[in-house]
C-alpha cells in the first residue's frame, strides 16, 4: 500500500511492504532520505547489503539503484524536496529511467543469486 503526503516543497511516499517480500527499486535524480518507521528490513544498495530496523534515517545518493527486502512488516518512507504533486506521474519526474542491469543485478542478490 502507498500513500502519498505533500507539505510545502516537500514529498513523502509511505509505502507499507508485508513481510518476506523485497522490492528493487529505482535510482533517484537528487539525493533523498528515506526513513525506516517501523521493522526492519535487508538493504541492498551499490553492492553493500545491511540490516537495518526501524527507527532509521538514511541518505540514498542520486543516482543509486537499491533495494529492500522486508523481514518483518515494514512502513518506509522515501522523503523528496519538490513542489511537484501529481501522484500519477510523481515517480517519472524523481527517477532516472530503470537501469535493466543494475535492476536484474539487485534483484538476484536479494533472492540469494538466482
């Protein structure tokens, strides 16, 4: 589930991702924090895998291709300074176009290299 909250040039995406699932993400155009609110999950981003558990305030650099994988339940929080606010096209004005390779390469790191 996704919810989205604006506040005066600033954009939360709230995503609540069930346990024992992962998703790849994308690479962002700025930096951006992303906050871990509740759980803990498996975090995969250039090359580096950690644990984390909330509560925890990260930096993702622009540019980085990560993932997470949920251990528990999780509520995450990727955090964007903008003034932009359509929800429907949102993630196309933050992203970069998806790196297939880098995607393909997170995603079998986070199912164990199948």
């Amino acid at each position: 589930m996704i919810k989205h909250h604006f506040s005066s040039g600033l954009y939360a995406k709230e995503t609540h991702i069930p346990a024992n699932h992962w998703l790849v993400q994308h690479a962002h155009n700025f930096d951006h924090l992303s906050i871990l609110a509740e759980g803990t999950v498996e975090l995969l981003a250039d090359g580096q895998s950690q644990v984390i558990s909330a509560p925890a305030c990260l930096t993702i650099p622009a540019g980085t291709h990560h993932g997470v994988r949920s251990l528990t339940d999780v509520v995450w929080y990727c955090l964007h300074a903008t003034e932009y606010t359509d929800v429907d096209d949102i993630d196309e004005k933050l992203t970069k176009p998806i790196n297939e390779i880098a995607v393909k390469a997170l995603s079998e790191a986070l199912n164990g290299g199948k």
